[in-house]
C-alpha cells in the first residue's frame, strides 16, 4: 500500500489487486481496466478503454456472475479500513447520498423512481473517509446503491418500519460499515440534514463521535443531568443561548432557488463573521417510533452558528449542529465546526463522479454489468479528489515530485512546462504545472486549482505520455 499522501503508481492494482472474482484472470482483467480508465476517467467506455480487445474484455468481465458491485468494491474498502485505522489524526466519515439517472436505459426494469418521481436510477449512498487536518480523501468504506421503491396503498407505519432496504437506513448501514471507534482513535461520523433522526443519532454513537445539522426541533431536557425535565425545544433554547465567541466565514455564491419545496433566496459571495454558541442537551426520542431506536434520551451538546449581520436580501447563515463530542470552550466549537465544514468534500465527490466520471453515462443493459462499473468509477472519483488535495498539502512545496508520482509523468510534464529537466522539481511545481495544462492561469491572485482544472490537466498529459513513449521506442530502435 503506498504511504498517505502519495498517489498510486499502478492505480489499478493498489485498489483492485486483491478482488476476489473466482479467477486470478478476472482481477488482472480489472486491475488493466481501471488503470485505463484513470488515464481518461470522464471519456466513454469505448475512449476510456482503447483498443477493440480491452473494450470487449472489459463487458465480458462486468458481465460474469462474480464480478458484483461488492465484490469489486471490497479491496478498495479494504485499502480504506486500513487507512482509517493506521491514521494518527482525526479521521471523518462523511455520509451523503445522490441521485444517478438511468432513466434512458429502459432494459433495466428493477431501477428505483428518483427526482419527482418520473425518473429511474439509483439512490447512492456514500460513506467518505477523510483526513480532518489534511484533507486528503482516504476512500469509500461504503457504497449503497438504493432502489427507492412505490409505497403502496395502506402500509402502516410500522410495517414500514421494520424493512431491511428502508430508505432512512442507509445512515446507519453506512456508519456500521465502520464498526466501533477503537481506544485512543478519533472517528467522526458527519453528515447533514437528511440524517437526524433519533435511530441514525445513536447509530453513530455507537460507532464513535458524531456531527449532524438538525433539521427538526425535537424536544430537550437542558444539560446532561439525570431525570431533568423536558423543558423546552432545540432551536428556540439554542438561539437563546450566550455566545461564546466569534468565527470569520467565506460564503460561496448560490443563485436563487424558486422551484420546489425548499425555495431559497439569492445568496451573494462575501465574507463574515458568525457567533458561536454551545450547550449540553438531552434529545429526547420520539413518542411514537420513527425507526429502530431505544426509549433513552441521548446526552449530546448544541452548537448554534449564527451570522449577526447579513447582507439584505441574503439569507443569514444558521446552523444547529448535534454532535456527542464534549464542547465547553470556544475552541472545542471551532473544532467541531472545522469537521462538519469538511463536509463539503462529499459533494465534491458526488460531482467527480458524475462530472470527473460521467458515471451516468454507461449503456449497459443489465444491472449485473452496470453496478461493478459503478464501483470502479467510483474509486476512480476518489483519486480525482486528492489531486486537488496533495497539492495543498505544506510539504508540497519541498517535497520532490518523483517521490508521490510516477517519474516518467513527471519527466514529460517538465519538459512541456520547462522544456528541460529539473531532478528536484516539487509536488506543487507539478500540479501548478498539471493546471497550466488544464487552463488554470497559474497567476498569484488565481489561488490553488481545484479538482477539475486538474483534471483537465491529466487528461491531457496522457497523450503526451502517450507520444513520448513511442518516440522513445524509435530512438531504442524498436518497432
């Protein structure tokens, strides 16, 4: 396994090598596959896959009876598991789902209804662990690809309930994936609104620390004493809580959003300074069963964010996070804000899967085929991801680039960028230089790329690569 902030030199065989597929043909099959598909990672199979012979090998392969989303997700998890547990930082487990439409496909007759109802495709749940200091994605623990199924007429609540493939189950499927925090780790389980409910609350706690946004204001007892009485409700007791400092916040632009349920209003770029406030809580649970959880009201603290002075006609920032992490000062709420910030790292994933991978774009006419595909892209995404995150790193800026990748990449990118060779050329003269490719300025006010400029940019390294080779091939006097 390569060392934490490196990329893989053989991709392929670092997150596919140990698949267990029935025939050590088959792995070998897969782990040549995914290193094509790397090199070229949002093209179609067919662009993805060159020759005639790898495109046919690769449908039969997806095709086999062996060859299941699981088990071809299983060696990456494996990779990431391990990651997790040698990690001697604080490690978050980012749970999010999205939406993929294979509404096209009309062959795959089992899909699940997705949007409002008329599209088909898959609820894919994601289960992300990444490094709180660095960033650095360390992969998927786990992946659910969800048919959300017609309810019909006259199922009561509590037949509901007790489905295995409930919807509102994949938190807690997600977290378990994990298992329990062991001593002296710091696992974080994060995600947003969609998850709070009192069953995936206690799901986490099982499985280590936790911060989830609220979105319902459930009844509380205030602190964490035994038998106090339920006094009031969540958002009204932490709007009224005393601040206990400050923090300064970059907002991103986000157009107005007229349509739907969730209407929300234009929200201009700027940045602000929002208020902390935080205290202990008791949630208490539901009086009539939304889920499989215990009739114990669970101990957990209230951080409440509030930005004082919007702009007009903005929405002011507010959040409620939960979380069983003790918060008595200032700087155990920054801390908890910093996990659940890196949140957003999981939306990026969801945009390198469809945007980086096009991972809706594959034409398979069986789900037995389209699954596994759906893994590999998926992990292809992850690496992606920390192309952006290895060249924000601060040892990226010493550390030589033919020690985190592959020296031939960094010898022909040298060349195009210098047009000669610089033996201690860093990891951030390479990705600045991988972003030039990519269309990225490289000016000082421009800032660091991002994933997609640098995706760019590896896209079109390959057929340099590529030519490279072949030049080299001439010159050694082969054919």
């Amino acid at each position: 396994m390569d060392a934490p902030g490196t990329l893989p030199r053989d991709f392929g065989q670092e997150h596919f090598g140990t698949a267990q597929l029935g025939d050590r043909r088959r792995t070998a099959r897969l782990v040549r596959a995914a290193n094509h598909i790397v090199q070229r990672p949002d093209e179609t199979l067919p662009h993805k896959l060159l020759t005639p012979a790898d495109l046919d090998a690769f449908y039969r392969l997806m095709n086999r009876p062996e060859v299941t989303h699981a088990a071809v997700l299983e060696p990456h998890r494996q990779r990431t598991l391990q990651a997790i547990r040698a990690s001697p930082g604080t490690v978050l487990i980012l749970h999010d789902a999205t939406e993929l439409d294979y509404s096209t496909i009309t062959s795959l007759g089992e899909l699940g209804q997705i949007g409002n109802g008329s599209r088909r495709g898959y609820i894919c749940h994601n289960s992300l662990a990444v490094s709180a200091e660095s960033g650095e994605v360390l992969g998927l623990v786990k992946q659910i690809l969800h048919r959300r199924r017609r309810v019909p007429a006259g199922e009561t609540k509590g037949k509901s309930r007790d489905l295995a493939d409930r919807e509102s189950r994949l938190w807690s499927v997600g977290a378990s994936a994990v298992g329990p925090m062991p001593a002296g780790a710091c696992w974080v389980h994060v995600s947003d609104r969609g998850s709070d409910s009192f069953e995936t609350l206690e799901a986490y706690q099982r499985n280590g620390w936790f911060v989830v946004r609220a979105n319902v204001s459930r009844p509380i007892a205030c602190g964490h004493a035994a038998g106090t009485a339920v006094t009031t409700y969540l958002c009204a007791y932490a709007r009224g809580l005393p601040s206990v400092g400050s923090k300064p916040v970059e907002v991103s632009f986000r157009p107005a959003d007229r349509k739907g349920r969730n209407r929300r209003p234009r929200q201009p770029q700027r940045m602000t300074t929002v208020r902390v406030a935080a205290a202990p809580v008791q949630l208490q649970p539901p009086k009539h069963h939304r889920g499989l959880h215990s009739k114990q009201p669970l101990a957990a603290w209230v951080i409440h964010v509030r930005e004082e002075n919007a702009p007009a006609k903005a929405e002011p920032l507010e959040w409620f996070l939960l979380t069983n992490r003790p918060v008595t000062t200032l700087a155990e709420a920054l801390e908890v804000l910093g996990w659940y910030e890196r949140r957003w790292v999981i939306e990026e994933f969801h945009k390198a899967m469809k945007t980086g991978c096009r991972i809706e774009n594959p034409q398979f006419t069986t789900e037995g085929a389209l699954q596994p595909t759906i893994a590999v892209l998926s992990v292809v995404a992850t690496f992606l991801l920390n192309l952006r995150e290895l060249a924000r790193r601060p040892e990226a800026a010493q550390r030589p680039a033919r020690q985190v990748l592959c020296p031939l990449m960094v010898r022909v990118l040298c060349l195009w960028r210098h047009e000669d060779e610089r033996p201690n050329w860093s990891v951030r003269e390479f990705l600045m230089a991988l972003a030039r490719l990519g269309g990225h300025q490289n000016r000082k006010g421009d800032g660091l790329p991002g994933w997609l400029t640098l995706w760019r940019g590896w896209q079109a390294l390959q057929p340099m690569l590529i030519g490279y080779r072949i030049k080299t091939r001439r010159r050694c006097g082969q054919t």
